[in-house]
C-alpha cells in the first residue's frame, strides 16, 4: 500500500530485465519528473517540472538503453527528487527541497513530520527495498552498482567542461579503471569525481549499498547537453559499454 499514490498511478520503481545476467547492476535515481496527482505539481509549472530541476535529463535513456545492451538489470526511480530524493539522507535537508536552483517548491513548503514520512514510504523506501532484493538475489556472484545521473553544462555561471564524469567515494579501484577506460575512447577530459563526488553525508544510493551487500559502486554523471536525442544516447550508451568491456568486467 502506497498512501500517497492512487491505485491507477505507476509503482514507486520499476524494476527491467531483472534476471539480466550481466555482472553490472543498473540504477537510476533521478529518471523521472512524475509528480503524485495528491501532490497537484507541487505548484509547479510544465516547463519548470521539465527542467533539470525535477530529474536527471537524459538519464533513463542512457540506463534503459545500457539494460538492453548489456543484459543488465535495472532500477529506475518512477518520481521526482522534488518529491523526496533518493539519493539524500532521508533526514536530510535536500530529502524534500524547499527550493531548487533557485526555484521555491511550494508543495514542499511546511510539510509536516507526517507528509514527509507518506512521501519516504511511498516512494524512498520501495525503491531501496527493490535494490535491496535485487543485490541480495546476487549474493553469490560479484555485481558492480552502476548509478547513471546527468549534470548541467553550467552551474552558478562556471562552465563545466567533462562530457562526462566518473565519480566515487572509496571505490578507488574500480574508478581509475572507468577513468582510463572512458579517457582511451575521448579527446574531452573525463571528470575525476566530477562534478560530485560521492559523500555518504550527502549521498544515499552508493554509500548504502555498497557498504550493506558489499559490492564496488561507481556513478557515472553525463553532461545533458550529450544526450538530448536518441543517436546521441546511443553513442554515449556504446562508449561506457566499451569502457565496461574494457574494465575487464563485460
């Protein structure tokens, strides 16, 4: 029972290819903008909920099509971080933000103890619990978490130059291989734990997981100027499986 979301409204997650048998499991936290019908847009407007603001632009095209071309099992986050992030600390402020680049959320404005707590058990909890089972359900092989996420090419007026980034936390190791393996393919530079790096202060999804079941976690964050059209999703979804085959993993 979700008591936030109506019976004719999409689970909190959805789960694709689950019995995919490649070593790479798949994550997307921020693939949608879907706002709760109860929750009325948060007050906010078509174009603002189409923004980067309210997801990850791009992201689910990258993780679904990498699904396919991989074999990989994938969990994809069916609302929006607007709604509660499920990449933040629950407790945290950036769980439900009050504003976003800018940008006041009014549904999000005085919620209480008890609107904040519907939100994380209809749509946080679920989807770690999916992730949960999932790696569980792996305990017996070796599984590498792969988190797709995008960026702005522009944040606070500073260019950000990487086409794409890999970022980590202690997951040292496995980065510098997605590094080497990403640089050898680009003529750009490729982010070293840019634009974000993985603070389990800040970050849920990675600290988490890989700590609970672990498992090495890399999250891959791509520049959503370079995947705003399908060819494009296409090229960047050949480069990191290249790069995946190239890690020695594939």
């Amino acid at each position: 029972m979700c008591p936030l979301l109506a019976s004719s409204e999409p689970a909190p997650f959805e789960l694709v290819n689950a019995t995919g048998q490649s070593d790479v499991v798949l994550i997307c936290d921020h693939a949608s903008n879907r706002i709760p019908l109860q929750l009325h847009s948060l007050g906010l407007t078509a174009q603002e909920l189409n923004s980067h603001i309210a997801w990850d632009l791009g992201a689910l095209w990258v993780a679904s099509y990498l699904s396919k071309r991989l074999d990989a099992p994938l969990v994809l986050s069916n609302y929006s971080r607007l709604v509660i992030d499920c990449n933040r600390i629950p407790e945290s402020g950036d769980s439900i933000p009050p504003s976003s680049a800018g940008i006041a959320i009014p549904g999000n404005l005085g919620i209480s103890v008890q609107e904040s707590l519907s939100r994380r058990q209809s749509l946080f909890d679920p989807y770690h619990a999916v992730i949960d089972r999932l790696l569980q359900a792996r305990a017996d092989r070796t599984s590498l978490l792969l988190s797709i996420h995008s960026f702005t090419p522009v944040l606070r007026g500073i260019e950000r130059p990487w086409p794409i980034g890999v970022c980590y936390g202690e997951e040292r190791l496995w980065a510098r291989r997605w590094l080497t393996a990403l640089q050898t393919q680009l003529t750009a530079p490729v982010g070293d734990n840019e634009p974000y790096p993985i603070e389990s202060d800040v970050d849920y999804t990675i600290p988490v997981h890989a700590q609970k079941h672990g498992v090495p976690a890399i999250m891959l964050e791509i520049r959503q100027g370079e995947i705003c059209n399908q060819a494009a999703v296409k090229n960047w979804g050949e480069i990191i499986a290249i790069a995946w085959q190239r890690c020695g993993r594939g």
